[in-house]
C-alpha cells in the first residue's frame, strides 16, 4: 500500500503545467522577437552556439526535479506492517484515590503539600522506573472508573494520572472494594504474569470495612498482590474548598481529615502486599523491591507501526535532475560538431 503523511502538499503538483505553459509562452516570445531581426535561416549562421534542444531538456529536468521535491515533502509511506515484539514483565494496576481528603495536605500542617499531588509525583517516578512492564490507571470515590486500560504507553498513563481532580468527582466517598474489584478484573488471562494493585488512600471514612478486606483477600486468591500507599499524616488537618475549609453541615465546624495507616496497612496484609507511607524517602524503593518480587514473563506486544520511509528517495532523485541540470549548459556541445553521425555516400 501507498500513501502519503501530508497527501495536501501534493496539490503543489498543479503548479507544474502553470510552469510549462510559462515557459512555452517565453519561449513563443523569444521567436517572435528574433523574427523582427530577419529570417530563421539567416538568424541560424549569427548564433552557433545556441542550442535548439537544451532549453526544452533543461525544463523537463527542471520540472522532474520540482515534482519529485514535492512528493518527498508530501512524506510517501510504502505502507503498514503490523510490528510485533516480545517483552518480559509484570503488570500492575494502579488505584488513585480521589476523595475530597485527598486535597487536604499531606503532612501535619494546614498549608503543607496536597496529598493528591504528593501521590501523583511518587506515582509518576514509579511509572519511570517500569521498562517492559505494563501499567493502568482506576481512579475511585464513592465508585470506581478506568482511567486507562493496562497498557505499555507509560506517557498516556502519566498524562492521565495527572488529569485527576477530586474537586471534579461528583459521588464522593472511600469505595475501596469497588477499585481493587475492577483493577482485579482489569489485568490480561495470562496466569504466568506477575500482578499487581498499588492501591493509594488515606484511608478514611470507608465506606464498606469488611467489604474491602474481603476484595483484598479475594485478589491475592487470583494471583493479584494488592500494595497499598498511605498519603498524610495521623494528625488531623482540615480540608479546603473555595473560599475557606470544607464544613460539617450537621455541626457547623470544620472537617478534620487524617490518615487510618492501620487500616491501611491491614488492606495490604490482606492482599499479600506492603503498605508504605509516602512520606517515607525510601517508600518508592521498598514499594520497586516488592514489584520485583512478582514473576516477570514474557509477552507478545503487537503495534502498528508506519514503515518503508520513501522521501529519502525521492530527494535523491530530485537532487540528481537537479544536478544534470546545471551540467547541461544552454549553448552546443563543441566537440559534437567534429561527430557527423551519418556520412553521405561519393557518386
């Protein structure tokens, strides 16, 4: 199959008859010019170093030249190839929290650092550390949505995990069971791959106790160990909203937030995993150690890739005309007046 990447510059084509009608027309001038200085016949002997042929070859290479330039910036594929490669790995399903508590701050104070963004820059440098590896997003509230799919395109994981925003989830809550659920059912049938949930939270106000636990029980059942991120602090600090802290409709004070590391860590016994607290500087490299421990095997990744790049051909091709075009001069080759091609016979 034959194709281009920028089929538009194509239309540039339509300039090449433009150029020849041109040319025609200067060249219809230049006789009719020539004529007012006398017949063709006696102009001939005046001029014997002018060639009636080159100007027409010189164009034509010319012409050669610009159309085949254009076609090389029109990008000419020679077609698709289904390219498929084999990598060894594991696959890991990544389950962000995205209650309003994640907005609150990550350490003991009011004005720290956003868990969210805390969680997501911890999550950012893990997704940098997988090679062949596969990855997947489940974004959770008061339910549980796939953000992305398991994957190896690491930069769509990242774009889609810095999109989260707990402000913008509407069905509020701590639906655990409903995130480990759906990353459980989100992974490959393939039973010789190493997975994994890296579940992050701070853990607080959940809404189905027993019902997490038991989610977490059944993963580990499946082969899927469930590591789990704490993000925050015990100590309880306020949550903020436009214009102020989220309040307590039924009291009227502010809303106090902190993280259950307990609970959390309870989760990941449950799941056959670790439970690291984010604020711990060696919390990535314990988590990374974990993932190691899964079983890497391989697996057939199948992309769709654009081959056989033909514009390399067609500029040499463009820079050759253009080259025998400034080899063929205008005037008569000298030494090809001494040639005579065909003798007449002596009567």
């Amino acid at each position: 199959m034959f194709s281009f990447a920028y089929p538009g510059y194509l239309l540039l084509l339509l300039l090449l008859p433009f150029f020849v009608v041109l040319y025609a027309w200067a060249r219809f001038i230049r006789r009719k010019n020539l004529r007012k200085f006398g017949k063709k016949g006696s102009l001939i002997p005046l001029m014997p170093d002018v060639s009636p042929y080159k100007p027409p070859i010189k164009i034509t290479l010319e012409m050669c030249a610009l159309a085949l330039l254009i076609i090389a910036f029109a990008r000419p594929w020679g077609g698709i190839k289904d390219q498929k490669t084999e990598k060894e790995g594991i696959e890991v399903v990544i389950a962000m929290d995205a209650s309003n508590s994640m907005l609150a701050s990550a350490t003991a104070s009011n004005d720290g650092p956003e868990r969210m963004r805390t969680a997501k820059l911890m999550l950012e440098k893990l997704i940098n550390r997988f090679d062949n590896d596969r990855v997947g997003l489940i974004v959770y509230a008061g339910s549980a949505y796939t953000l992305i799919p398991v994957t190896n395109d690491y930069v769509s994981a990242k774009m889609f995990l810095n999109s989260i925003d707990p402000s913008q989830i509407a069905e509020q809550g701590t639906n655990i069971a409903a995130a480990i659920d759906m990353a459980t059912a989100s992974f490959s049938d393939n039973r010789n791959i190493g997975k994994a949930i890296v579940l992050i939270t701070d853990a607080e106000e959940l809404d189905d106790r027993e019902g997490v636990m038991e989610a977490a029980k059944t993963a580990a059942k499946n082969g899927v160990q469930v590591d789990v991120i704490g993000v925050g602090t015990t100590t309880g600090v306020t949550i903020p909203q436009r214009g102020g802290v989220m309040i307590d409709p039924e009291t009227g004070t502010p809303v106090s937030t902190a993280l259950n590391e307990e609970l959390a860590a309870e989760i990941a016994r449950a799941g056959k995993g670790i439970y690291v607290n984010a604020a711990n500087r060696d919390a990535l490299n314990e988590l990374d150690k974990q993932l190691d421990t899964l079983k890497k095997a391989k697996f057939e990744s199948s992309t769709y890739a654009l081959h056989d790049e033909l514009f390399p051909i067609f500029g040499w091709l463009a820079l050759a005309f253009l080259v025998l075009d400034i080899l063929v001069l205008d005037r008569k080759i000298g030494w090809l007046d001494n040639i005579t091609f065909f003798k007449k016979e002596d009567k």
